[in-house]
C-alpha cells in the first residue's frame, strides 16, 4: 500500500496505482483498514482518499485529498480520475468540497501563479459541478470555495461565486470573502464597504471591528480606529487582540504611557508575532512617550537571542 501511494504521488494521474489499490482494498479489505488506521502520514492519507472513494464516501474522499494538497500543494493530486468522475462529482456536498478547498490552503502557500491554476484546474472544476449540482448549497460554503479562487488570482470567478452565495442567503463570511478579494485588488473602498455590510449583518462580530480599525490604521486614521476598537470591546471586553490593538492606537494616538504599558502587558498573549510586531511598532510612533517604556516595547518586538548551553 506504501509502494502504490508512493506511485500516486510520483503519477496522480495515472490509473494504474488506483486500479492496483482498489485490487487490494477487495482482496484483503481488513489488512489495508488496520494499516490506514496507522498514524496519519501523507501516504496513508493519500490511500485513505481513495479507499473513501471506493466505499462511497465521497465527503471523507474531498477531505482526505485536500488534507494530502495542503500539505504538497506542489503537486497535482486533483488528477486523481476518481476527484474527476462523475460518481465523486454528483455525490460530494457542498460543505465538504468546500472544508477540503480550505484544507488545500492549510499552509498559506502563495498560489496566483500560472502553473498553479494549471494544478488546482480540477479543483475549479469540481466547484463548478458541485455548485451546480447542489439543489441549495450553504452561503458559507460557497463563500469558503471562493476563497480557493481568491487565492488562485480568480477573482471574478470569486465575485461570482459570492454573488450565488448571497442568492442563496445573505450571510456575514460572504461579505468577509468579498472584502477580501477587494484588499487583495487593492482597492479600500469596496473593501471597507464590503466589511460594514458584514458587520451589519454580525454587529456583535469583534474580528469585524479589528479588521476596520485595522483598515483605518492603513489610512493613518487612528482616531476613527479607536473608536471601532472600543465599539468592539463593548462586545468582547476580554479580548486580548482587541486590547492590544487599542491599546496600540491609544499610545500612537495620544502618547499615553499608560496605553503603551497596556499593550506591553498584553503583547505575550497574542498568538500572532507579525500582527503583535506591527502594533508594537504603531505604538512606539506616539508622540513624547517616555524612551525607556519605548524601548521596553521595541524589546517585545525584537526578541533577545538565546542565551549559550553550558559546554559542561
């Protein structure tokens, strides 16, 4: 089973490994279970696809093989002639195709080039046939497939596929999608735009109030960016990325040394380092803030390097 995974990867393509497995999986179907109930490596995940496939499962056959993408998203596992048949296409739900599209960008891979469109070109298929097919498929999943294509560089395809979104039910992702795919075209207006009809739709939504604030903060605006932030915080007042972004503001804002200390106290929790280094460096532009709380910031930003091991 080992040997036929690793034929698959070298060929997806090629229905020769598939047919082998597929012998295998009848002849001896309580052998190569137990061996897929091994630890979950690429190639066990990779056969697992298939064998789904073959039991009828095709929701466990779309996640399997977007897990197995995501991981090498290199190659062209979407060749796979089961992903393109019609048996697959007519059976898979919406949701699950669209779980599997957002496990292919597990690894926030840069995807807008030629040749990746040419790999993911039965990804884009198989969205289309399931899009169509499905009687009423989910807003959400819609909206999660179109991310797929955003990160593609297909974003009218995206728009498009946003468009079916709302005509199904008008829902806050699709707007997040949609803002998006504006930032992603470059331009803030549609974006911001796109960000208040989600907020409208989810007013309670923190991460909606961040996101404009943080959209403010781009402008130079960081007086309408704190007042967003504290709408925000009325909604989540524990927030850790919330307070360490008003906090941020505040201190780049006014030059409040009690802001900046805030954010210093707040900063170990924030689980994202770029997002953390970007407010640290907001707030250290405050006006007329104290140099040594400054640099007790910037030391945030800029980790010490790690101390030398004993040679004993």
């Amino acid at each position: 089973m080992h040997y036929l995974a690793g034929a698959i990867a070298s060929a997806p393509g090629d229905p020769q490994p598939y047919a082998a497995l597929e012998e295998l999986w009848r002849d001896r179907p309580a052998e190569l279970a137990e061996v897929l109930r091994g630890a979950p490596t690429m190639r066990l995940v990779l056969a697992q696809s298939y064998v789904c496939f073959l039991e009828g499962d095709m929701d466990g056959a779309a996640r399997a093989l977007g897990s197995v993408t995501g991981v090498q998203p290199d190659i062209a596992w979407g060749e796979a002639p089961w992903f393109g048949d019609t048996r697959f296409l007519d059976a898979v739900s919406a949701d699950a195709l669209a779980e599997a599209a957002m496990r292919t960008m597990d690894r926030g891979r840069v995807r807008d080039t030629e040749s990746t469109r040419e790999r993911f070109r039965p990804w884009f298929r198989a969205i289309d046939a399931v899009t169509v097919a499905a009687r009423r498929p989910s807003p959400d999943a819609l909206a999660r497939m179109a991310i797929l294509l955003r990160t593609c560089g297909l974003t009218d395809a995206s728009f498009a596929l946003c468009d079916q979104a709302d005509s199904v039910e008008r829902v806050m992702l699709t707007e997040v999608v949609r803002a998006g795919t504006w930032r992603e075209l470059g331009d803030p207006e549609q974006n911001e735009a796109a960000l208040k009809r989600a907020l409208a739709l989810d007013p309670a939504n923190w991460s909606l109030h961040l996101d404009l604030a943080d959209l403010r903060v781009e402008q130079g605006d960081f007086e309408t960016a704190v007042r967003l932030i504290d709408q925000g915080l009325e909604h989540e007042p524990t927030e850790p990325t919330l307070r360490a972004a008003g906090a941020a503001y505040r201190a780049r804002l006014t030059g409040s040394p009690t802001a900046l200390s805030e954010l210093i106290e707040l900063a170990a929790d924030l689980p994202n380092s770029s997002y953390r280094d970007l407010l640290v460096d907001h707030a250290c532009a405050g006006p007329e803030l104290p140099a040594e709380l400054v640099e007790a910031a910037r030391r945030i930003r800029k980790p010490l390097p790690p101390a030398p091991t004993s040679s004993l």
